[in-house]
C-alpha cells in the first residue's frame, strides 16, 4: 500500500509543481516589457533550471512506474519529461511563452498518468472485490441448501457424507477468497477492517460447519452450524458490498489520501472538543458545574465517541495497532466527559490525544517517504488456483448479469447490510452506457 501510495503522491507533488512552474513562466512573459533585462534573465534562469529539475525527477518516476510494471503511467511520465525538457529549453532560450505552454502539457501529462494508474488499481480491487461478494454469496446459498439436507438427513450416514464432502469444497473456497481479499488489503486500506472482519468470522463458522459434519449422531446441530455459516458469509458479502462503493467513490487506489485526511480531520475535531472542554473546568473552589455546564460535557461526550468509532474503522488500515490504542483512549475521554468528569488530567489527556492524532498523521508521511527510497525487488507471481463458484455464476452472454439474492439468501442480515448487498446488484446489472 505505501509503495502505491507513494507513486500516487509522487505523480501529483510533480503535477502540482509543473503547474506551479508553468504560471511563474507565463507571468514571466506577461511582465517582461516592465521589468529590466537583468532581473528577466534571472527569473528565466531559474525558472530553466527548475524545469530541469522537474525533467529529472519526472523520469526518475517514470523508472520506478516501470518497476512496478505501471506501464500506462510511465507512458505518460515519459511525455511528461520531455515537454519539461522541451520546456526548459525554451526558457534558456528565453521564450518564456512557448516554455509555459510546454510545461502546461507536462502538468496534464502527469495528471493523466495519476488519472490512468489510479483507475487502473481502482479496477484491479473492485474487480477482486466483485469476484469475493460473488463467491461468498454463492457460497452462502450452498450453506443454506446443506442446512436443510442436513435436517432431512437425520441419521443417514451416506447423506452425512455427501454434506462433508461439499463442506469440504465450501471451506476450501472461503480459504482462497479470504486470501485474495488478504492480498487487496495489503496494497489498499479500501478493504476496510470491518469486511476483514467479517471474513475472519466467516471462516471460522464454516471451520465450525465443517468439524460438525464429521460429528456422529449430529443432524440438527450440524443444520444449526450451517446456517450459521451461511449468515456470516452473508454478513461478509455486505460488508465487502459497502467497501466495493467507497472504493467505487475514492480519489485514491490505496485509500492513503482518504485515510490522512481522515486523521487530519479528526484532529481538527479533538481540538475543537478540547477547547470547550477546558472552557467547562470548575474555577477553584466553584464546586461542581452547574446544569448547562453538563449538558455540554454529555454532548461532547457524543463527539468524542464518534471519533473512536471513526478511529475503530482505521484499526485494521495502515494505522494498524496505533488507530486502535487511540481508538481506546478517545473511548475512556468519552466516559469521562459522560460522567462530567472535567478537571485537568482529563483535559491533560485530551490534549495528549490531539497530539497523537497529528503524530499519526506524520508517521504515516514518514513511512510512506521511506518507502519510496527503499530499494524494490520484482517477484514473479506463482500459483493460478481459484475458485470456482459453480453453476450460479453467470458466464458468457449472461455474465453481464447477475442473480439478485431472495429474501431467504439474506436472512440474519440487519436491514443495512441487506440493503448494502440489493444496491450492489442493482448498480452491478444496471445497462451500460
């Protein structure tokens, strides 16, 4: 993830100074007749070896696109450093007009090569995202159709068989869907940590199932253990169906922009709670605080919780085990603003969490700067097993559409999360313009 995070800040930093390069150059040839000889050949001096530099670190990128095979980008990174070139030409030339429009070009060039790449990886994960929900609702529809095998089985242990067997096929699919979804979730914090979640409980219902169906004597609760399978596939399939859609929404491929403005934002937040936190402390020897001063501190209560709820969903993301410490702290400053306990070790820690949430931020630029330095090593890819959902997948003509679930397919699922997956296929078999 930050090794794509990376490319993606480094193509949009040289956007943004090509842009910035281009208008000092236009300026330059706007103000030439007003200003003096020497102070014009100056500025277009510099300017020229601005460009220059802009040349050398646009193809520099251009080499670590290639790298990780960002065929599309490098292209673009390539058209980019010659108009730079080009640019910088003209401006030792001094025409700066004909530089900024050169410079110009370079600027778009690099911004289609963000384009380009992000949508590239953005299909890579949505298309890895759409082949899971796929999987795993098949795979639930199974569950739900051995559920009832297994209650009319009863005893019969050829037909307890025949359950293991096709429970065995199931669990190796969950395997192999949960490593893909793995896989996206080291190169994207889109895969958020609610759908890892619920794949981790997935699995370990239909580990659960399947140790079940090799239980003697066991026919209703090996049903009860299917079915319960069944809902967490579901459960997982929805949680998979919202990331699909906020990654569909993100600007990012890695979801690094979204999550530092996230940590920026809830920063500005604390800081805001903390404010009028320390404006609700007693004065000394004023007692407890009066009514309003404690309706204030349960509404900021209320805020201070949806930060740890907000910091809970990055838990599993690039901010791994910190999100979850501050997660934690954020939830015990919330209990005690709930308990309007507002004296100067609780704004002390507020202002301690202010603090971290603006380190974490930082940290996360540190890691993804390193990143981009360290020396990278091509792996050949291994292996190309997958899943095959079976007969219930569309193919061929009909792959353009899919089955919508029954209302029995999403059974134990809250109404949101029903929802999640019925707006999936919705957008999914929508006609394609």
């Amino acid at each position: 993830m930050l090794k794509r995070a990376a490319l993606e800040g480094a193509m949009e930093t040289l956007k943004d100074e090509a842009k910035d390069i281009a208008g000092q150059q236009r300026e330059l040839a706007d103000s030439s007749r007003s200003m003096g000889q020497r102070e014009g050949n100056e500025q277009g001096r510099q300017l020229a070896d601005r460009s220059e530099r802009l040349s050398n670190d646009v193809g520099k990128l251009q080499d670590r696109l290639a790298g990780q095979k960002a065929d599309a980008a490098a292209q673009k990174a390539a058209s980019a450093r010659e108009n730079a070139s080009a640019s910088e030409e003209s401006m030792r030339q001094q025409d700066a007009r004909g530089a900024s429009e050169k410079m110009e070009q370079a600027a778009q060039d690099m911004q289609d090569a963000r384009d380009q790449q992000v949508g590239e990886w953005k299909k890579e994960l949505t298309e890895a995202l759409d082949e899971s929900i796929q999987e795993l609702l098949q795979m639930a529809r199974e569950e739900s159709a051995m559920e009832q095998q297994a209650r009319a089985a009863g005893e019969d242990n050829a037909k307890r068989d025949q359950l293991r067997g096709q429970q065995s096929a199931v669990k190796q699919g969950v395997e192999r869907t949960a490593e893909r979804l793995q896989r996206e979730a080291q190169k994207s914090s889109l895969v958020s940590g609610r759908a890892q979640r619920a794949m981790a409980e997935a699995s370990q219902r239909v580990e659960q199932a399947m140790q079940q169906t090799t239980e003697p004597r066991g026919g209703q609760q090996t049903a009860s253990s299917l079915g319960e399978a069944a809902e967490a596939l579901n459960r997982a399939a929805a949680a998979l169906a919202r990331d699909r859609e906020r990654a569909n929404s993100a600007s990012s491929a890695t979801g690094f922009a979204e999550m530092m403005q996230q940590l920026q934002e809830m920063a500005r937040r604390q800081g805001s709670i903390n404010a009028q936190a320390q404006g609700l402390m007693p004065m000394p020897g004023q007692g407890q605080m009066g009514a309003d001063a404690q309706a204030t501190a349960r509404a900021l209560a209320r805020q201070q919780r949806g930060i740890a709820n907000q910091l809970d969903e990055l838990g599993d993301a690039a901010g791994g085990e910190r999100a979850g410490e501050l997660a934690k702290e954020a939830r015990q400053l919330a209990e005690a603003l709930e308990q309007t306990r507002v004296d100067a070790a609780t704004v002390a820690r507020q202002q301690q969490l202010f603090r971290r949430l603006l380190d974490a931020g930082r940290s996360l630029e540190k890691e993804e700067r390193e990143d981009d330095q360290e020396k990278r090593e091509a792996r050949a890819a291994s292996g190309d097993d997958r899943f095959d959902p079976g007969s219930g997948a569309a193919s061929g003509s009909a792959a353009s559409r899919f089955r919508e679930p029954a209302w029995s397919d999403l059974r134990g699922l809250t109404a949101d999360e029903r929802r999640a997956i019925l707006e999936y296929f919705k957008r999914i078999n929508a006609p394609r313009p």
